[in-house]
C-alpha cells in the first residue's frame, strides 16, 4: 500500500464521523431549507405564523416594518406564542420554538388542535429564521404581561423577561424583529417589491384583514384590505378584455364527508380574457405555491369537465372538433385557495403542493358549481365554449401541419396493442405493462384520449446479444418496435425519429423483485436496441406503490387509503401516523402481489394520472456510452457468469433483499 493511500486510511475514523446539533444543519446547508438570493424567505415564515394566527379564528391584522438598518419587523394580534416551560422540554416553549428545529404547535391535526389548517408543516420555518439571522427580538403579549426574549446567531442572548404590559397596545399578539445575517444570503436586503406582492396576497386570501407595510427607507407606507377577496385581488390584475364575468365560489367538506376531513376544501375565482397575459395564482392553507401543484390539477380539471359537458348539452361543439384540457384552460387566469388538512409539498419552501387526495378534493368542489353556473348563464357559457373551441381549432390547424410532413407509410399496429384517440406526438403515452391481467387494469383506469397500453405475456427477451436482423423472431419484441414507431437501431446509427408514435414511453411492471427483472429486461432492449429513445428522453419508468395502508377514522378526518412506494416508505407513514395519534395496530397494512391486484380506480389514482403518479425518466446518468455499455455486458451477457459473480460479491451487501 503506497504511503498516500496508508494515510488517506488512517485519516477516516470515527472522528470523521460529525453530529450536527441544534441549528448547526441550517447553518451548513442554508440551502436546503430556505432561498438564499435575499432573505425574503425568513422572513416570509414568521409572516406565515402570523397569517396561520388569523387563519385559526385569532387576530385580525399583520404589520410588518422594513427598517433602515434592514431588520424586518411582523406584528400580529393574535393569541401570542406561549411563554411557560414546555412539560417535557423543561424549557420556554417560545425558546424551544425558535431554537430547535422540528419543534411547534402545528403537528397535532386533531379537533382540539391549537391549528387544524395550517401552512407550517414541519416546526422548522422560524427556527430557520433564526439560525440565519445575526440578530432576532421576540416580545409576546399573552396573560395581561409582555415577556421578551432575544436571540443572537441562533442561540439565545437574553434570557425570558417578563413585565407588566404597557398601557395602550393590543393585549394579545407577537412581535418578530429579524436582523437577516448577509453572509447566507446574495444580499441582506429584502425585496420590497417582493414583499409588497407577498402581502396583498395575504390581504386577498384574508378578506377583511387589514395588511400594512411601512420602509423606513423610502417611507413607504400602504395598507391592504380587500372586503371583497379573491374576486376583487383577480379584478384589479387581469390584461385584456374579460370574456365572462368572473366566476367565484367555494366548497369545503362538512362533518358528514366521507371522503375528506370537515373544512377541507377550497375558494376560487376564475376568468377567460381574450388576450392579454394570464394571471395565476394559487395557495395552500394561505402559503403561495408558485410551481404550482396537485390542487391546480384539481381546478383544471374541474374546470374542463365543467365546460366540455356545458358545450356537449348545449351543441356548441362543431362536428369534428375535440376538446382538450388545455383548449379550455390555455386562456384561464385564476386564484386558488384551498385548505388542506395535511398537505404535502416539495421541499421545504413549499412552493408546490404533492397531496395526491387535492387533485379530487378541488375538482369535487368546482366541476358541479362551475357547471351549475354555466347552465345558469348560457350567454356566459356559449362566449367559454366559443373561446375553448377557437383555441382547440387553432391547435388542430398546427397539428395538422407537422402532419403533412410525416411519411404516409401506415404500419399494422399489434392486435393486442389498445391504442389512444390523440395524434399528438407530445401528449401520447404507451405503457408496457406486465401481464394481461394488469394490462386489463390498465386499460379501464387509463385516460383513452392520449394513454396507450401494450400487455406483455411473460418475461420479455433477453435481448443484450440479439443480432438486430433476429429481434423481430420475438413476437414481444416486434409488437414493441412496431407500436413505438422506430426502427431498431445502433448507439452510433443515423435513426429516423419522424415515425415515433409516442413522447412517453413508460414501463410499467409490479413493484417487486420480478417487476424490477422485467423493468432490466426492457431497459436492456431499449439501450441496446432503441438507444436514441433514451438520449432524447422518451423512455420512463412508472412507480407503483407496494403497500397499502387503511387508516381507520380519526377526529375529524374519515377514513383514508396510504399508498408507499417501498418499505422505507411504509415506515415513514407509520411513524407519521402514530405522531398523530393513530394507533400502528389500527392501520391495515396490504402489500400487492402484482399491478392486477389493484383496481381500475386505484391504478390510475397512484400511477397513470399524470398529477399524481410517480414516473421517472431513464437516462444514461454519470457513466459514458461505452462504459455503461460495459456495464451491460458484464450484466446481461451469457457469457459473463465470472464477472457477474465477482461483482455481486463486491456489491452484494449494498442490495435490500425482497423475500
């Protein structure tokens, strides 16, 4: 052993080894929990306590003060943070708060809860507030007293003091004074304009709460009250001429709902401009998520069944013309708040919603009163469908373009092959699905507009040493290539990609070791044979769950259905549900032998519905062409037993064994 490699050896022991305490994981990886281009996002979760305040029935203003030093002050009137010793911690619950992470009063969902509906998720916002800040005050008016704390680089500087509250002033509330700490963040100084925007937003979703914002700086002062909420926000931002009035309602679930926990649901204001950008927005729980999210699936989805049944019971589509989603959406500005009892977003920063139940939640609410008002107002109704199927002809027209450049050449599709009604290449996806019983599956739960299913009998060929002028010997094989459209081909061939049928191409096989032996056969032959389908990101893979988990009623949310994906899964839902007071023993655990066990409903639901499936996309990763392709034959070939078994040797025990 050279002496670099001995000391390279010596100097990894268990000293290496470091544990991150308290806020230390903050401070190493800022990134992680918050933006770090200014420090508007700190900021913004001491705002979200205070709107979560309102949220909850308590209080009914928010001031926030932008000083010329740059601290950022936000004032509430709510029930103020609790200031008496934690039973178990021992410690101030507003200095456990701020001082460790994963801790806060919005876990418990419960009725009862101190938060039913919430925005913090996690007992993480404020603390990252306060390991990324030089300098944070908190004064807390609670029980006739103003206690004061004061923390300097996340630990705290000035211990709990109390004293008798000053005259004047609210008795209730709490005030959050955050000096941001420059060297996390691009720049110490908060957007204005940003905040500004922020703000109103939280003005809109919180009709008669009044928001104010002062600058020192500029001496900016303006204050927000919007009586007339989403409605009167969406009104006073909308380009272009509107189409309709704008259509605005909301729907909660009450203590009867089956399906979903009483108060979840949402408000929404909806309207078709003719031209002009669109404007949309959307919220959970009053957090905004930017990128969207499963409840906007939800309004989309509400809204095009709404507006395609209006134009079907009223005539209004011309013979030949077939409305999609994005026909009747594409010109649709909206403002979305829905209340989630536990949503589920990405990422820390919350800026898209993953709840899977909100796409149903939303559009169970806005389809039926949608419609209602529609059939109300056909006049309305008439002008939306006119503007939907404009918009539809208009895609039509360009579809039909690209068409004409196509080859006229019409291939024999296979038998067993149940193909969609959509010709666009874009929209289309065919799934190779394991077995004729899961491909029955398949084809009830699937959308039939744009989702093609192909069954495959049986385990698919070995193809790693197929010469290419014997792949079509494999009744599998030729069915595949024939169905996609492409020719066999070479990593270095000149291929003709014109012919492709489909822009996904997903693999779909149980979710155990067999399924995941057939996932590596298809793989093998789309590497080798159809390797430009992956450089050009056709090629996917689905993700089915494994478990189910059945979760008894509990307070106020109904009965529920839990899918993981894996065991690791699995244990993080139970150990969710147990934080929530639900007893491991009640939770009826199934485990799915194959894709045919799962209903029609349940397939499409975890798995083919493209807002709330998992679906991820094949690519060559960090290795080259050739060495992945040495990879492969050490993997795949028949010749290479001595190989393979020296490699699973070496790597064996990284593998999770499924027996």
């Amino acid at each position: 052993m050279s002496a670099t490699r001995a000391r390279t050896a010596a100097d990894y022991g268990e000293a290496s080894i470091r544990v991150l305490k308290g806020l230390e994981p903050v401070r190493q990886r800022p990134g992680m929990y918050t933006r770090t281009e200014s420090p508007l996002h700190i900021i913004q979760e001491v705002i979200d306590n205070a709107a979560d305040e309102i949220l909850a029935g308590f209080g009914t203003r928010i001031d926030v003060i932008v000083q010329a030093d740059g601290s950022v002050s936000v004032e509430d009137d709510g029930r103020g943070i609790p200031v008496g010793n934690h039973p178990e911690e021992k410690a101030p619950v507003v200095e456990i708060v701020f001082t460790r992470l994963h801790a806060g009063g919005k876990f418990d969902k419960r009725a009862g809860g101190a938060y039913s509906f919430s925005g913090g998720l996690h007992g993480v916002g404020v603390s990252v507030t306060n390991a990324l800040s030089s300098r944070l005050e908190v004064v807390v008016r609670r029980d006739r007293r103003e206690h004061t704390i004061v923390f300097a680089g996340g630990d705290v500087a000035e211990p709990l003091r109390s004293r008798a509250m000053p005259a004047g002033g609210p008795e209730t509330g709490t005030r959050v004074t955050v000096w941001p700490d420059g060297k996390y963040f691009d720049t110490p100084r908060v957007s204005v304009d940003e905040l500004e925007r922020l703000l109103r937003s939280k003005a809109m979703l919180m009709p008669g709460t009044q928001v104010r914002l002062q600058v020192a700086a500029t001496r900016l002062d303006r204050t927000w009250r919007f009586e007339g909420g989403l409605a009167e926000y969406l009104g006073s931002v909308l380009s272009g001429e509107l189409v309709a009035p704008i259509f605005a309602a909301e729907g909660y679930a009450g203590g009867d709902d089956a399906t979903f926990a009483e108060g979840e649901g949402g408000s929404w204001v909806v309207a078709w401009t003719d031209e002009g950008a669109v404007a949309r927005e959307s919220f959970v729980n009053l957090i905004p998520t930017t990128a969207g999210g499963t409840h906007e699936s939800g309004l989309r989805e509400g809204v095009f069944n709404a507006v395609k049944a209006f134009a079907e019971a009223h005539s209004a589509l011309p013979k030949g013309v077939r409305l999609l989603p994005e026909d009747v959406f594409s010109r649709v500005s909206f403002v979305l708040s829905a209340k989630v009892l536990d949503p589920q977003f990405q990422g820390q920063i919350k800026e898209r919603l993953n709840s899977r139940d909100a796409v149903r939640l939303i559009a169970s609410f806005v389809r039926p009163q949608l419609e209602f008002w529609l059939n109300q107002h056909p006049e309305h109704g008439r002008r939306i469908a006119e503007l939907a199927v404009q918009q539809a002809q208009a895609r039509t027209r360009a579809l039909q373009k690209i068409e004409k450049r196509k080859s006229s050449a019409v291939a024999v599709l296979p038998g067993k092959l149940t193909d969609c009604e959509s010709t666009e290449l874009a929209r289309n996806e065919l799934f190779l699905v394991e077995g004729d019983s899961a491909g029955g599956s398949a084809k009830l739960g699937r959308d039939k507009e744009f989702q093609a299913i192909l069954p495959l009998r049986g385990k698919v060929l070995n193809t790693w040493e197929v010469e290419r002028d014997r792949l079509f010997g494999n009744a599998e094989v030729h069915d595949i290539a024939v169905a996609i459209g492409v020719d066999p081909h070479g990593l270095h061939d000149t291929v003709d990609l014109t012919g492709l049928r489909y822009g996904k191409i997903c693999i779909l096989a149980d979710a155990d070791v067999d399924g995941a032996h057939i996932q590596v056969l298809l793989l093998t032959l789309f590497f080798r044979h159809f390797p430009r389908l992956i450089e050009t990101g056709h090629v996917y893979v689905a993700r089915p769950p494994l478990f189910r988990l059945d979760v008894p009623p509990q307070g106020r949310r109904p009965a529920r259905r839990l899918y993981c994906l894996d065991d690791d899964e699995r244990s993080t839902s139970m150990a969710k549900l147990k934080d929530e007071g639900v007893r491991p023993e009640a939770v009826e655990i199934g485990r799915f032998k194959g894709l045919g066990e799962m209903t029609a409903q349940q397939l499409w639901e975890t798995t083919m519905n493209p807002d709330t499936r998992r679906l991820l996309p094949v690519a060559l990763g960090a290795l080259d062409q050739r060495a992945t392709a040495d990879m492969m034959t050490m993997l795949m070939g028949r010749g290479e037993a001595p190989a393979r078994r020296a490699w699973l040797e070496t790597h064996g025990n990284e593998v999770e064994a499924d027996v």
